[in-house]
C-alpha cells in the first residue's frame, strides 16, 4: 500500500484489483490510532485521475510509464491573474514570484 499524508490529506495509491482491500486496510488502521475518517466524494472511489495535495494527479498511462501532474483548474486561474498582475506592474516583487506555483 503507498499512502502519504499531508495535513489532511492522504492519497492512497493501489492497484485496481486490491485498491478496495487497501482502502477498508488503512481506514482500520487510522481508526485504531483513534483518528476520524471523513470519507466524501474526492476519497472515493479509488481513481486513475484524482484531486491530492492541490494538484490533479494522473495515473491512467501508469503501465507504460507515465505519470502526470498538473495544477488544478482554480490554480491555473490564479497563476494567470497572477502573471497578468506582474505584468502589468512591471518588475515583479520576489514575494510576488514566490507566490506562483
């Protein structure tokens, strides 16, 4: 089972034919330490694309070696604005490029 976590978020990465096994496995295992599971409509069902750690990851092309990453849609938005903002001003701030993500 691969699993991370940071602060509440916990993606969890099986293969299909144990991912159900997986899940209801870690969710015993949070639920002996004592921690609330809020299982909602982004934690399941298991997924090839999924929302983690605020960006989007992408496992369908896993098999023949690719994994892709990408920014949420509402980041793009507000790496655009961002970007036009700088623009707009000039010479950007450092606190202004440290912001873009």
């Amino acid at each position: 089972i691969v699993v991370c976590n940071y602060v509440d978020d916990y993606p969890l990465i099986e293969l299909a034919s144990t991912a159900q096994d997986a899940c209801e496995t870690v969710d015993a295992v949070l639920g002996m330490l004592g921690w609330d599971i809020n299982r909602n409509e982004a934690s399941a069902p298991l997924k090839a694309e999924f929302d983690a750690l605020g960006v989007v990851i992408d496992l369908a092309s896993v098999g023949s070696g690719d994994v892709k990453v990408r920014n949420k849609p509402a980041r793009v938005a507000a790496n655009r604005q961002q970007l036009k903002e700088i623009r707009n001003k000039g010479t950007p701030r450092p606190a202004a490029l440290n912001q873009l993500r």
